[in-house]
C-alpha cells in the first residue's frame, strides 16, 4: 500500500480538499483502487455538533458518519462512498487512547503524544486502507502546518514514511502564493516558509501545488523549487478557474500524477478521464441561466450548504442549463429587511434550506407560502420540508399556529414533531437519524416516477419528522405522502397535487449527487425550473 499525505501551508480553506479529490481521481483514472481520509486536528468526535459557520457544512457517510465538508469532495469526485471512518479527528484518537489507557492496554507505561498517539493515528490509517483494499491512501491533514494541534497527524506521517519505506510514501504541500495588487507579483515567501517548517519537522514535500489567482509565473516556480528542494516541474500551479471540476484537467496538464507514481514507484498509465471530460463539457456548454433562490440561515457562508450548491451543479450539466443561485437568508425575511415578494418575483425556482432550531424559521415559512401559492418549482430539503407542511398546515388546512415541536414545544397542532425513536435519546453527540434508510415510494405519485424505482435509500440527518396523525387531513388537500421508510416510521417525501414542483424531503438527496451520477430529484427540479420563463 502507498500513501499520499497532503499537508497545507499559509491559509485554510484553498482549496486543499479539492486538490487531494483531483490527484485521488487522477490515480483512480489510471486504474489504481484509491481511498481518502480527512484529517481534523480539533477536539470534537465528529463534525456533528459544529456551528456551519465554524467549518461549513456537516457531510453525511452512507453510513451515518457526521463528518467533514471535505469527505464530501472526495465522495463527488472519485464517484464512490467513504465511511465515518475516513475522517480521523484529534478527538477520537484521544478519546480511544484515553479508552484504552482505562482499560489497563498501556499497563506500567506513561501514555504520551509519542509514541502512544501517533501509534493510534498510523493504525487508524493503515487500517482504513485495508478495510478498502486501497492501492494508494489519500490523507489530507487539516489545518496548516504549524498550527499546535496538527503536530501529531504530521508527526506520524514522518513516522510511516520511515516505517513503510521512502517508495511508499509521499508528501504534497499546498500553499497560497498571494498576488500583489500594486504590482500583480506573486509573492513566494509564504510558501517558502511554510516548507521550512514543514522541514523543520522532517517532512520534505515530494510536490508543491502553489494556490494562485493566475498561473503560476515560471520566476515564482523556480524560486519556489530552489527554496523547497524539489525541482521546479514538481511545483504545480493551481490558478483559480470558475469550476473546481476543473481541477484534476489542470493538474494532469502539469503531469502533477506522473511525478506521484514516480516517486511512489508505481506503473504508470494515461489516466483515462472521458466520462469527466463529457461532464466538464456540458456544464462549459450551458449558457441558459436558471434563478434558483436558496432560502436559509447560514447563507453568509456558502459552504453551509456545500452539497446541495454542488448537486445542483451536477443537475444543471444533466439538463443544460446553468443555475445561478441568489442567497435569502431567513432571518433577514423575518426581521422585515428583506421583501420576499421583490426578491422572489424573477425566480425560475427555490430552495428551502435544511437548518435547526427558531431563528429565522418563520422568514422561511413567509417565503414558502409566496411560492406555492405563484406556483413556482419548491423543493424543501429536510428542515425545509417541515416548515413547507407547517406553511401548509397553517393557511390551507386552517390548523392556528401550528408548528415543529422543534420551535414551539407547546403548539396546539404539533404536526412537526420529535420521532419515536427519538424521545429516548438524551445524549447530543451522534445520535440524530443519520445515514442511508431505505425509503419505499407510492406507484401512483409523482416522486415514484422521478426515481424510477419502488425503493431508494437516501442519507438523513434529523431528529424531527412529519406527524403521522395529520396524514389524512393533509391528504384530504392535496398534499399527499409520495414516499415512507422502509420501517414506516418516517415520512419521507410529500408533493403537492396540481403544483409545478412542490416537494418536500426528509432526506438530504444532495448527499448522494455526484457530477457522474446526479441526484433524480434534484434534476427533475431543474427541469421544471428551467421552465419557468415560458410558464411565467
Ligand atoms: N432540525 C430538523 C430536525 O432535527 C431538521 C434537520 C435538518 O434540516 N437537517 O429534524
């Protein structure tokens, strides 16, 4: 087995993620059996109980991992599932050190960061490779170099370059190298300073992948190679482009993957990337702009909602066209900042966004009832389909002030409320409904004819669901139940009758969408909303 640890320098948040998805896929493509693993140096278990605004949006494992955003890249590019177990946190490491140090494991032994730490962290790397039956280990540490917590990760990653043998293992480094706005000169320094303290640890970067707004100039890579010690074609120039789908082309043009498999000595093969190339040209192809308003309450960071931005890419390459998204945050329609009405007339489609708790629900709630009653395509993802029946149950079904138990534990017409299997839980940290169910769909509704199927699984995140009691009487009005799960617990899908598109998800099908394989219903939304400039 090979490992690959990519390691960041200067700033988070450059695009690490999406360059470890792109080198990972340039390896799949040329035949090799991949797997990723994150890495977040923070104290939490998992990304479960992080505010979206801390990291973005919380990512969901087929099964029922609450993880990084990032898993999220890799899922959507290598078009395959990762576990919980491809993100590793300082949490559980500390967490199963501690475990066993209780146990009596270390007997006699002071349990120290070295070696009973980073002993943990190799293990749990090789193993996620063996559970995979990995060629390569993609493991991309969080954080940048130099930051106190992500000493251990890099330490152990020195570690297994020695254990495992200098052929098996390699090191890429990405770094930001700034523009100047006086001169337009791209600045090396940063990047020579995050390498020398790379070094400093002993890890030499096999590859830099520079971050950059434009091509990286050849003065910048020379300079950056001599300062790294690498020769100048393993710094790879990363430049901004309008699309990270991008990404893997511009780094193969640069042969980033053929000095990989020479340092790693592995055989090596024209990455085979048509499929990839057919869906870079469709989204290229796209001209036509379709309105989609997303509607929630971490709109101040798009990555709150990454999945669901990314699906709706991959939906707008499916049907042709090219979504063009316009923010509403909910709190803003709820102070009476923001008219709903004015923002919403030109719409092609919206989207009502997951979230948690009261704030900003009844700006949500506002906005619902606006596009169902102009008949513009709705489609409300897990959050957003509860509020869409509380609208619905409050001005159609006549039901005052009904509501989520979730916003108002003492409403008189509950018909949000806490699920059964719910009402035992009292521990916060992982124990929401989480992951893949199956979930059965009615021949006879709409919802069953997108999917094309009688059982589909999609993940979940929730601990609130549609109460069964008011079944019939929303039935009785023409919003009918499409789908349930499997165990009947759990309503899974509504649709409105004799409306263009108004359908509401307990699930999260964002999730599952993948550039190759993009999600039905998200598609189907498209579809219908790119209608609406005829409709209108
Ligand atoms: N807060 C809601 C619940 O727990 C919805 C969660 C979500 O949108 N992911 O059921």
């Amino acid at each position: 087995m090979k490992y690959v640890f990519v390691t960041g320098g200067v700033l988070s948040s450059i695009g690490k993620g999406v360059t470890t998805a792109s080198l990972a896929l340039l390896f799949k493509s040329m035949g090799y059996n991949v797997t990723v693993i994150k890495i977040d140096p923070y104290l939490n278990v998992d990304a479960g109980t992080m505010n979206p605004y801390a990291h973005g949006e919380v990512f969901v494992t087929e099964d029922g991992g609450e993880t990084d955003l990032d898993l999220g890249h890799y899922e959507r590019f290598l078009n395959i599932n990762l576990s919980r177990r491809n993100n590793i946190t300082a949490g559980q490491i500390y967490y199963s050190v501690i475990m066993k140090e209780r146990k009596g494991e270390y007997l006699g032994e002071t349990v120290q960061v070295i070696p009973h730490v980073t002993n943990e962290i190799k293990q749990r790397i090789r193993e996620v490779g063996k559970e995979n039956g990995a060629d390569i280990v993609f493991v991309e540490i969080g954080g940048t170099v130099g930051d106190i917590e992500g000493l251990p990760f890099l330490e152990a990653s020195r570690q297994m370059k020695l254990e495992e043998g200098s052929d098996n293992v390699a090191f890429v480094h990405v770094a930001l190298v700034p523009t100047l706005r006086t001169t337009g000169e791209q600045k090396t320094k940063p990047v020579q300073h995050s390498v020398q303290e790379l070094r400093r640890i002993g890890i030499q970067p096999d590859l830099i992948v520079a971050r950059c707004e434009k091509p990286l100039s050849i003065e910048a890579k020379q300079k950056i190679a001599l300062y790294s010690n690498v020769p100048p074609e393993a710094v790879i120039s990363n430049h901004d482009v309008s699309n990270i789908y991008e990404i893997p082309i511009i780094l193969r043009e640069q042969q980033a993957h053929r000095i990989l498999a020479e340092k790693l000595k592995l055989d090596y093969r024209e990455p085979d990337l048509a499929k990839w190339e057919e869906f870079l040209e469709k989204i290229r192809r796209a001209s036509m702009e379709v309105k989609i308003a997303m509607i929630g309450k971490y709109t101040r960071l798009h990555d709150s909602y990454l999945s669901i931005v990314e699906a709706l890419k991959h939906a707008g390459a499916y049907v042709g066209v090219k979504p063009s998204l316009v923010w509403l945050e909910s709190t803003d329609i709820e102070a009476g900042t923001v008219d709903v009405e004015k923002v919403l007339i030109n719409i092609d489609g919206a989207l009502i966004l997951p979230g948690f708790g009261k704030r900003g629900a009844e700006g949500k709630i506002k906005a619902i009832r606006y596009l169902r009653e102009r008949n513009i395509p709705t489609l409300g993802i897990c959050f957003g389909f509860q509020l869409m029946a509380v609208e619905f149950a409050r001005n159609i079904l006549g039901l005052t002030n009904a509501n989520s138990t979730e916003l108002d534990p003492s409403t008189p017409h509950p018909v949000i409320d806490l699920l059964p299997s719910q009402k035992e839980v009292n521990q916060v940290g992982g124990t929401m409904r989480l992951g893949a169910k199956y979930i059965k769909l009615f021949k006879d509704r709409r919802v069953y004819n997108i999917y094309g199927a009688e059982i589909v699984a999609e993940r979940h995140r929730h601990r609130y669901g549609l109460n069964k009691k008011y079944i019939d009487l929303f039935e009785s009005s023409g919003f009918l139940v499409s789908g349930v799960s499997l165990d009947e617990e759990v309503v899974e899908f509504m649709e409105l009758k004799d409306h263009r598109f108004f359908i509401g998800t307990q699930a999260h099908p964002e999730f599952k969408s993948r550039p190759l394989a993009p999600s039905p219903i998200y598609v189907e939304f498209i579809k219908e909303a790119s209608k609406s400039n005829k409709v209108r």
